[in-house]
C-alpha cells in the first residue's frame, strides 16, 4: 500500500459555522471556524501514513520537521520524526489509554481568515489545511470513548476518501 491515509467512512459532508463571538476574545469573522467534517470513519479500517506538517491544533505547532504517523486498522502504530513527535508521543503515553490512538475524525479547513496559532478552534478552520483527529469520537456518532481528542493539522493536503479526491491543496472537490 502506497503513502497516504486512506479512509473509509461517511461522506456526507457536516459543515460547521460557529461562531465564537461569546468567548468575547475574537473580532469578526477571523475567529469564526469553518469547517467541513467527515466525521465517523468506520472503525477500524483507517489505513496509511499521516504526515503532520502544520500542528496538534492549540498547542503543538511544527517547527522543526514533520510528524510521521503510521496507522493500521484504524489506529496508530508509531510515531516518528523529531523534536515535536516526542512530545507527542510522550503526551499520548502520559494519557494511560489504548483508545487515544483511535481515528476519529477528518475535517477542512475553510475560513481564509484564520490564523495558526489561534488556538484550537481558529486553527482547525484555517482555510488550505485539514486535521485528522484522534480519541474519543463519541460525540461524532462514533463508539470509541478515550481520555482525550487531538487535531492532528497538515498544511496543503491531498485527501482522498473512499477513492474520491475531496481536497488537494486549497482546491475542494465536494
């Protein structure tokens, strides 16, 4: 199997607009997130290589390599690269819990306005990025609880679900 994510799930788009205009920090529309959700892989048959070139949106930000995430059967099995997937690795270990390696999510980034480094919900809607999220999808309609969720961020993605291309670059094909 070639480099890349492969991943099975719903392809009905769910599109987000919240606005966060009541966490009284945020001006206009740069902090409203935009997103469209592919929520609810069917667990278990997420496959490929996950290059995580942009940040754990929030907190985590890439500055001196990519992450190289392999998954399998729906979870990941390693953890690679430099500075930044130590710290990773160490705070999903930290975390006690097999189902933090579980993918729960993927989502795109919409809203051009957004900024990196706005914090999750500003950085998972920046517009020419997607985030695969890993945890807990229980709230996605998903059946895996877990001690945590993470917005795994890539700058630029090609992403292709259920061998549809839905993203490559800024350019959306939905």
């Amino acid at each position: 199997m070639p480099n890349g994510l492969f991943y099975h799930g719903n392809l009905m788009p769910v599109c987000f607009y919240e606005a966060l205009n009541s966490l009284d920090y945020c001006a206009a529309n740069r902090f409203r997130q935009e997103d469209v959700m592919f929520p609810d892989p069917i667990e278990g048959t997420t496959e490929g290589t996950l290059v995580v070139d942009a940040a754990v949106a929030g907190w985590l930000y890439i500055e001196e390599g990519p992450i190289i995430i392999k998954i399998k059967e729906g979870l990941i099995t390693s953890i690679d690269g430099g500075k930044e997937a130590e710290i990773l690795k160490e705070h999903l270990a930290n975390k006690n819990d097999a189902n933090i390696y579980n993918i729960a999510e993927i989502g795109i980034g919409l809203n051009p306005e957004c900024r990196l480094g706005g914090g999750v919900m500003e950085d998972e809607g920046l517009f020419g990025t997607a985030h695969i999220d890993i945890g807990s999808n229980i709230t996605l309609g998903g059946t895996v609880h877990a001690k945590g969720h993470e917005d795994l961020m890539l700058w630029d993605p090609c992403i292709e679900l259920d061998d549809k291309i839905v993203q490559k670059g800024k350019k959306l094909f939905l």
